[in-house]
C-alpha cells in the first residue's frame, strides 16, 4: 500500500496497514533540530518521519504586487500579495505584526474585487511552494503543471493548500474591521466571501483542465480561539457555509476530499462542517478542550480527524508521549479515520528526541 492509498482509505473509515501521518514544524524547530544533527528541511525531512502527505498551494489572493520593504538580518517586513504589511522575525514562527490592510472600504473593494480572477497575466494560481509572504514570481501554469506532477509521483497524498473565504478576507479587509463587518453590513462580507470562493473553484477547474488533480483540498480557516468561536453560529450559517457548501459540492464532484483546519474550539461548528461535504476536520486543538477519542465517539461515522495530539505533552517526559498514545491516538486510530497531527504545529519546547520516540512509537501502531 503507497501512501496516497493510506490515507484515502483512513479518510474513507476503512483501516489501512498503518496509521497515516504528517506534521507541521514552527521554523525555530527546524532550526533547534538542524543544530542537532537532524536534516531539517523539505521532503528530506518528511521522508525521514515517514510522512504520508505532501502539499501543493493554491494563491486566491489579489495577487497585488508584493515587496520586501526591510530586512535588518533580524526582521523582515513585506507588503503581501494579499493585500496587508506583515513584520516577520527571520527564522521563527511568532505571531505577525499585520497592517495596512487595503480593502478600506466598499469602493476599495470594487477596485480591487476585479483582480480575483484565474487569468490576470501569464503566471499561474498554483505551486509547490507557499505564497505565504513570498516575493519570487509564481511560476507559469505549464512550469506549475510540471512541479505538480513531480510531487505526485512521490506517491503520497497530494493535499492543494488555499486560505478559505474567512481568512483570505480578513487578511485584506483587516481582522477588527471583518469582525465589526459581521453585525453591521453582511452584505459587504458576503460578496467578499463568495469572490474568494470562486476564485478557489474557478482556480482548481483550470488545474483540473492541467491535469493537476490533487488528491485532497486543505481549507485553511481560522474560526475560533480558545475559548469558543469568532463568529456567532447564525452569522457562520448565513455567511460562510453556503461557500464552503458549494466548495464542497464540488470537490466530491471530482473526487477530491474536502479537509479542513481551523484553530480553536470549533466543535459546536461539527455539524454544519458535515453537512456541508467536509472529510476531515484539523487541527483540534487540545488547549481548546477538544478531544479527537471523544469526538470520534460522537462524529466518527461521519467525520474523519486529523491532529490534537497536544504539542505540550510532546515536549513533556515519555510518559506524557504515552499518554497521548494511549488516550487519545489508539482509541481515534479504531476503524480508520484518523491521520497522526499535532493539536497545530511543532514548536521548539519539543525535543528531537521526544518526537523521534513518538515517530518510533507510530510505526508500531499497526491495525
């Protein structure tokens, strides 16, 4: 069994030979761990672990012309491609200074709504690397179609990456203003939202024509914080739904899975997910009193998760490691339907040799 046929039969709730797996790392980890000895970077790395999934990127952004405005060797700061400055530490993951956001208000939006289109020069939407911040051109859509087909023949799961219509707008429109937006002009939003859905479709359907066909689309949406959701639930029904329903809609059309991440506590949010085509929800946050055994038990028939293993018990003792294990890995693994993750992402408290173990410790999870 490849890997790529790992992981859709775990999706699919039928037990493969293993347990899939894949991780994301903070970049002081890689750092940390490159000190260390281990190679700590690209597919080298995700070889050595194992790791069943590879992605691929999908740009549904304004495409505005992005620029490094400084670089101290300490800090960096860009003018993104969709529509913010962002202040960046080199060489770490930290949480972004974020402004200058350029959808001011309607009129800058009718402006700038006109370039969320497929085809606004020869470049291509898509890449086998992120646009995250990113100032190298995109490469043309024959030179996209070629990356792609060298990441499939990998033979793992090829998962297409793109921001969903709540986070691509707020990085533009701002997160403060998108949130006020929500009570006082849904209007506004909605347009918003359904521009940036369409482009994603529009986008895959001109991939598809390329014969770039991944095998799952990776909907990055940010709904909640610790505590509960951003956004009531009435508000998510009327504005976001009905875009991530038809996104939905048309993945399994194509036979591509719908997955998707959301940070926080979204479990109240379970039921419109599945209703609205989704495959797989990630990362489960473990801080955010989520649990994937007992939301398993719950919506396992109809659901399948990928993380929550919580990345401050990985950087705790082995009997920490164990914990989660026992707990919460073995019990969601049952039956398919479950793909190893951390709760988000690794950060540099875990050390190479707790992950080693936990590396060790899934190769002898068999079914």
């Amino acid at each position: 069994m490849n890997k790529r046929e790992r992981v859709r039969k775990s999706i699919r709730h039928i037990e493969p030979d293993r347990l899939p797996r894949y991780d994301s790392f903070w970049e002081d980890t890689l750092t940390k761990w490159h000190q260390q000895g281990e190679t700590a970077e690209g597919l080298e790395l995700q070889d050595k672990f194992g790791f069943d999934i590879v992605q691929f990127y999908l740009d549904n952004s304004f495409r505005l012309e992005p620029e490094m405005l400084k670089n101290d060797g300490k800090m960096i700061t860009v003018r993104d491609r969709c529509g913010y400055t962002a202040e960046k530490f080199i060489g770490k993951s930290r949480t972004l200074h974020m402004y200058d956001h350029v959808t001011k208000d309607l009129e800058s939006w009718k402006l700038l709504k006109k370039r969320l289109r497929v085809d606004i020069d020869e470049f291509s939407r898509v890449d086998s690397n992120p646009f995250f911040m990113r100032c190298d051109p995109s490469p043309t859509w024959s030179e996209a179609a070629a990356r792609f087909r060298n990441v499939y023949d990998t033979g793992k799961y090829v998962m297409m990456n793109s921001y969903g219509p709540f986070e691509a707008a707020w990085r533009h429109r701002g997160f403060t203003e998108l949130l006020m937006d929500t009570a006082t002009d849904e209007a506004f939003i909605n347009d918003i939202f359904w521009a940036h859905t369409n482009l994603i479709i529009e986008t895959l359907s001109k991939c598809l024509d390329l014969g770039i066909k991944p095998d799952g689309f990776f909907l990055i949406e940010d709904l909640g914080h610790t505590g509960g959701l951003l956004i009531s639930p009435d508000v998510y029904r009327r504005t976001i739904s009905p875009c991530h329903r038809k996104l939905g809609d048309f993945l399994h059309s194509r036979d591509i899975d719908f997955i998707m991440h959301s940070c926080g506590k979204v479990k109240e949010l379970i039921p419109d997910f599945i209703s609205e085509g989704l495959d797989v929800l990630q990362a489960l946050e473990a801080k955010a009193d989520q649990n994937v055994a007992v939301l398993k038990h719950e919506y396992g028939k109809d659901l399948a998760f990928m993380g929550n293993i919580d990345v401050m018990k990985l950087a705790g003792t082995v009997s920490d490691i164990e914990e989660e294990i026992q707990g919460k890995i073995i019990p969601a693994m049952k039956g398919g339907g479950y793909i190893y993750h951390s709760d988000h992402s690794i950060p540099p408290e875990v050390s190479l040799g707790n992950y080693r173990y936990l590396m060790k410790r899934l190769d002898d999870l068999t079914y």
